[in-house]
C-alpha cells in the first residue's frame, strides 16, 4: 500500500478545499470499498479526506414531498428511515438486500454512489484492465464475465456496476447534489454515470474536484407501491446477477404509471424507459409486461457466457409487475 496522508474535515468547504490543494485524494465515507481497493493497490491515494464529520447525516421531507439524503447518511439509516420505508419502500429495500449488516452500518450514500465494479480483472492489479489503466484491453470479454454487461457495454470494458441502491434511485429520477470551489451544482442522476464508449476509466460526470452532499428525491406517488427484487448466486452477501426496481400506478385493468430500473446488467444502473413506454397506457397483465421486457432487452449483447442474464431479466420483469398489480387491486 502506497503511504499516504490523512486529514479530517469539519466542514464542507474545508473538505473542498482540501480536494483542491491534493488532485490525488480521495474522500474517505464508510471506506468500504475504498480501503479494500487500497489494500489490493487498485487505489494509490496521497491523501484520504475523512468527510464523516460533516453536517451531512440527516433525511429530511422537501416542500414539494420528496426527499433530501445527505451523503453521509449510512446505508442502514437510510433504509430504517419511516419516510424513506413509506414513500419509497423499494429504496429501503434495495439498501437492505446489500452486503451485510456491519457493511450498512458504515457504508455511506455518497460512497455509495461512486463504488467501483467487483469485476475481478480490475480488482487484480496483475490483470489487463482499460477502466484500471486506459489501453490495457479488457480480458473478460474473452474470459470470465458470466456476471458482466448485456446492455450498454463497448468492446472497452463490459464490467458492471455493483450498487443496489442506485438501481432503485435510478427508477425515482434521483438527483446527485455536490459542492465544488466554484460553488454548488446538481446531476441527475441519468446523467450522473457516464456512457462506457472508449474511455471506461471516465465513470462520472461529478467535476474535479467535487464532494457529493446529498441526493434528491422528488416526489412520486408511484413509488409508494414498489419493490426491489435481488438475484443472487448465495442467499446472502453477495452482488447481484441480476436485479430489478419497480413501481406501478394501475387503474381498471391499466398500467396508468411504471417506473423500471435493472441491476447488474450494466455498467451503472439502467432505467427501462423503453419498457416503460410499451406499459403506459396498456394493459397490466403477464404477456403486456413479458412484451415490453423483451422490447428493452431487444439492446442487449449477450457474451458466451451471461446470456442467461435475457431469460433472467425478462422473467423478473413479469414476475415483480404482476406482483405488483395484484397488490394495487386488493
């Protein structure tokens, strides 16, 4: 492990100002992905800026009725949260489904948000890797990649990302608050993960420079009545082979609103909007949700080994919808 620095901030301006002074730190939240990524030397930090100490930690309901989640609220505070479990149940759902109860209690939103891929070619220093080191090549399209990309992937880098969380902020229309030297700004947070193309290694759309201070849900009585849903190779501890976040507004037989989002079949969370598109107005019924699941998964690019992930995928959809339409019509 590289030597390096350590300063805490108390404050928010001090902690940018601290990124602006060192271009090689890092913020330091839960580090629980952070730290295991330094001890393997994927991460060479000069400086780690300690951010728990700043005012960030609290939930709190927004005039227009969504939320505002500061960035160092923990995973297992989030997911407690009365607000959070009532308005968007399937955000704490999500948070729970992840890593383990001693992880949630020190993992953070803002980390959340910005953890790196479990895929194995990056996490070995000794392996060819572009999102490591651009032009290395990507060895798991030739080899192991059975829980890599169907969907929105280069022949750059087909690793996935590896957040639960984000999959059910991304069917909200979350939106990533941040702070830099030159003052505040905001991403939503379709635009907050950046495309793969050619350049893996470019994960965000955050400005050098910018520490993350809160997220922003808007309201949505859809979202009232959902669910997060967790394929996994083990029952528990592990990331997903494939997940979905659902919400559904259905009136006489109609879906009237949907929001979808899939996990682990891209390299940030994916929102179905095309699925989307095919529910409104229709019917909500098992061949209407099989329809528009195959019309979003009409993009993908299977690999050798993660087709299965369609098949997956597409029976999720199915499932978690009529789920949900038959607790709208009790």
């Amino acid at each position: 492990m590289r030597e390096f620095g350590y300063r805490r901030a108390h404050d928010v301006q001090g902690a940018v100002a601290l990124l602006a002074a060192e271009p090689e730190a890092r913020l330091l939240g839960g580090g629980t992905n952070l730290v295991d990524l330094m001890k393997t030397g994927v991460e060479r930090p000069a400086l780690l800026i300690d951010v728990q100490d700043l005012p960030l930690d609290r939930i709190e309901v927004t005039q227009d009725g969504g939320l505002r989640i500061g960035a160092t609220v923990t995973n297992s505070a989030l997911a407690a949260d009365p607000e959070v479990r009532r308005r968007y149940p399937a955000l704490a759902q999500a948070v729970l489904s992840g890593a383990s109860g001693q992880l949630r209690n020190m993992a953070t939103v803002g980390g959340n948000l910005l953890q790196r891929t479990r895929c194995g070619y990056f996490t070995d220093p000794a392996a060819a890797c572009n999102k490591r080191v651009p032009g290395a090549g990507c060895p798991a399209i030739e080899g192991e990649h059975h829980n890599h990309a169907i969907l929105g992937a280069s022949g750059h880098c087909v690793a996935v990302h590896p957040s639960d969380m984000g999959v059910a902020l991304a069917a909200f229309d979350a939106v990533v608050g941040y702070e830099t030297a030159d003052g505040p700004g905001e991403l939503p947070l379709a635009e907050f993960y950046l495309p793969v193309g050619d350049t893996p290694h470019l994960e965000t759309a955050l400005p050098s420079g910018a520490l993350i201070t809160a997220l922003r849900l808007p309201p949505a009585p859809v979202a009232a009545v959902s669910r997060y849903r967790k394929v996994r190779e083990r029952a528990s501890y592990a990331f997903a082979i494939g997940s979905l976040a659902a919400a559904l507004d259905v009136h006489d037989g109609t879906v009237r609103e949907v929001r979808l989002a899939f996990g682990a079949v891209a390299s940030r969370p994916w929102r179905a909007r095309t699925a989307e598109r095919v529910l409104t107005g229709g019917p909500a019924s098992a061949e209407a949700f099989a329809a528009a699941a195959d019309a979003e998964l009409a993009a993908a690019e299977a690999l050798p080994h993660n087709g299965y992930k369609v098949t997956l995928m597409r029976n999720l959809v199915v499932a978690l919808l009529t789920e949900l339409t038959e607790e709208a019509t009790r």
